[in-house]
C-alpha cells in the first residue's frame, strides 16, 4: 500500500506534461469495473435460508443435553412430536423439569410479541412466559417465524424460576448460536411418512364446516407443515379444529375417557377432557414406527374443541366426523 501511494506524485506530473502535446477526445471519462472487487448481498437471516427446509428440520440437532448440563442432570427424553425435542433436567431440589426445543410459529404481526425483547446476532429472542410452572423463549426470525424454547414443571417438587428461565436462557442462546452458524440437521422421511404430508391438505372445507360454528372457518397452516388449525376469526379461541401429524408412544384406552374405537376402518383412541372455558375430545390413530424408542410411532392426531356450555359428545362426534376425513387420506 505505502510503495503504490508513492507513485501517484509521479503519474499527476507525468500527465500534466502530457497535456500540452496530445490531441484532446471529446466525451468522458468512464471508470473502469474493478474485476476484483465484488459484493455480494448477505441472505436475510430468514427461517428459511437459515434452517434450510422445515418440515424436514430435526430440531433434536439444535440442542446438546450437555449444555444444560450447569442446571442439573439434562437427558433426552421419548419423542413427543416432530416439531420440538423433548429434553428433560433434574434440577438439585428433585423437580425433573420438562425442556421442549424447535416448535415454530408464524406471528402475524409485530404486537403478537408482548414480552421483553433482546437483539441477539440479527435476530431477536423474546420472554413468552416466566411463572412457576413454565418458562418460555422464543427465537423471533425477521419474517416473524418463531422458534419456542419452553421449561415446563409438571411435578411436585419445587423448581425456582431462576432454575427454568435459566435452562430456557442458556437453550434459547444455544440454539440461536447453531441456527447462526447453519449447523442444524435434517431428517430423511420414509415415503409413507406423515412427516411429508401436509396436515392443511388433510381434510375439505366441508368436513371441518361440520364442527359445531366452524362454517366457513379460517385455516392457519404452521411453518414446519405438521400441524394446521381452523377457527372461527383465526385465533384459537374455540371452536376450533386441530390436525396435527406427530410422534409418540399411542395413546392406551383407559375404559373411562379414553376409549379404542374403529375410525374409517383404522383403530383409533378417541379421548375426552375439559376445562373451564372449553370441551375437548381428540381422536388418535397410529401410523409406522418412528426411530425414537421403543413402540414410539408416528401419530395423526386430530382435536376439536368448543366453547365452554358445550356438549363434550358434540365434540368428539365432530372429531369423528374429521378423524374419518383425515385417516382416509394417509400415506400408504
């Protein structure tokens, strides 16, 4: 650099010399493209150029057990679905806490985002919820897909939110650190997979306007395409319609609310439940093994649930009337 700067005095005087003796050309001097430097636009840090293709994303490649390893006794645990890892920690006080990692959400807008917000490496990661039996983050993509890292206490024992949200903390980081550096993993699907299948292509329009108020409902489909929803205005208030394509151990008839039933010629669990602001009954049918553990399946799984002062036969005759859509269309 210094021995090219000491040539420019030379070349300035060599041209004013030059000048005099030469004939002027009308126009304009046009720079000439430097072929050496070029820019390239860096990608968006999108969901889709970071994570590659989404329903194929393992999202057990996003999280090392050793990680939370600060926290207490970290474990993979049996596969409950295609859109998280499950992890579970036992913390000192005994509490095993429940870890979930990957499930992905569209928001549609900004305001969807109500809790503290952290800028981290061109994306975001938001506080979702922080109480004593859950502490949750998620992951904000600039095309708001999100990415939810959830700590869930299920047990007695006692477990401080300092222990969760720090687990969720130190996940929702590592994760953000892989997905960064492209370093995620993707399944291969065999070809009567329900992990190829798109839940939203599922069932007609005229089997879900036979749920109780959902007549010409809206359908939201998730970005990872194993699950899709349909209600009334788009939220999830009820009523609503559920299918979701996962993996599990089957869900095993109880004689009282969950029973074993024929659905379109498929054995079938159908299950009832409730709250105080709603009914519930899903209808569950297994599909092939799923590498996982043993008797880990893949799972279709399909929920109806309706407003509360609603009948819960109402409901699972509507989640029948899906289930018989929904399993005459799976994958061979």
């Amino acid at each position: 650099m210094i021995r090219a700067r000491s040539w420019i005095p030379l070349a300035v005087g060599l041209v004013a010399v030059l000048s005099g003796c030469t004939t002027q050309v009308a126009g304009s001097a046009v720079p000439v493209p430097n072929p050496t430097s070029t820019t390239t636009a860096k990608p968006e840090p999108t969901a889709a150029n970071l994570l590659g293709d989404l329903p194929s994303l393992d999202p057990c490649s996003l999280v090392e057990p050793a990680e939370l390893a600060r926290f207490g006794t970290p474990a993979l645990a049996t596969p409950l679905s295609l859109d998280f890892c499950a992890l579970t920690v036992t913390v000192p006080s005994g509490a095993k806490l429940e870890v979930s990692v990957g499930l992905l959400d569209q928001l549609a807008a900004e305001r969807e985002i109500t809790g503290r917000v952290e800028d981290y490496r061109g994306l975001r990661i938001a506080e979702e919820t922080d109480d004593g039996s859950r502490c949750a983050r998620r992951l904000v993509f600039p095309e708001l897909v999100t990415m939810t890292v959830a700590v869930d206490n299920f047990t007695s024992d006692k477990a401080t939110p300092t222990e969760m949200c720090g687990i969720a903390d130190r996940a929702v980081r590592a994760v953000a650190d892989r997905v960064l550096a492209k370093e995620v993993e993707h399944r291969t699907f065999p070809k009567n997979s329900l992990g190829k299948t798109d839940p939203c292509t599922s069932v007609t329009s005229a089997t879900v306007g036979r749920v109780p108020g959902l007549a010409g409902a809206r359908v939201k489909p998730y970005p990872a395409a194993h699950q899709c929803r349909w209600s009334k205005d788009g939220t999830a208030n009820p009523p609503r319609v559920r299918v979701t394509y996962s993996v599990g151990v089957p869900t095993a008839a109880d004689g009282g609310n969950a029973t074993t039933e024929d659905i379109a010629g498929r054995p079938s669990t159908v299950s009832k439940s409730g709250s105080a602001s709603l009914v519930l009954c899903a209808a569950e049918t297994a599909h092939i093994p799923f590498d996982g553990g043993e008797g880990v399946r893949e799972l279709a799984i399909v929920t109806v649930s309706l407003p509360n002062g609603s009948q819960v036969d109402q409901a699972c005759a509507a989640a029948r009337a899906v289930a018989a859509d929904v399993w005459s269309r799976l994958p061979k």
